[in-house]
C-alpha cells in the first residue's frame, strides 16, 4: 500500500514535469506572440506557473491515490496543453 508521504513525494515530482512541459510550451507559443503578449507570458514562466501546478494538483483531491497519480503519468501531456492553453487564453 502506498503512504501519503510517498503519494507527496510523487506528486511534487508531477508537478515538476508537468511544470517543465508547461514551460516549454509556452516558450514555444511566445516566439509568435506580439513583444507585449511574450513579457506577460515570460513573467508568468518566472512567478506563477510552479505555484499554480503545484497547488492545482495538491487541490485535486481526486488525484491523491496510486489511481490518480497513473493518471496523471498517462495524461502528462493533456494536462500541459491544458495548462498551458490557460495561461495564454487567460493571462493567468
């Protein structure tokens, strides 16, 4: 059975991969963007996007099981296109 401290564990490392796919999206997305849409998308790399994976999964109560977390794995890359679609669309 797996603990909480391990399902922890493995969700802050999630996030972080979830994190760096973001970011590279992202990136990628902002070379198009007119200068003033690229800052605001850069600031968001730098000051929010770690805050908002990490809370975002640690919120998700539904993912906090060994079910969750292979759903997430197998979903790794939805999950960045959504974010990732968010943070343009909105200007999180």
């Amino acid at each position: 059975m797996t603990d909480s401290t391990d399902l922890q564990t493995q969700l802050t490392e999630i996030a972080v991969k979830l994190t760096g796919k973001v970011a590279e999206m992202l990136a990628y997305a902002a070379r198009d963007m007119e200068p003033s849409k690229r800052e605001k998308i850069y600031e968001m790399l730098e000051e929010s996007l770690p805050t908002v994976v990490t809370n975002t999964l640690f919120r998700t109560t539904v993912l906090h099981s060994a079910k969750g977390i292979d759903h997430l794995k197998a979903n790794m890359e939805t999950y960045a296109q959504q974010f990732a679609q968010s943070f343009i669309k909105n200007d999180m």
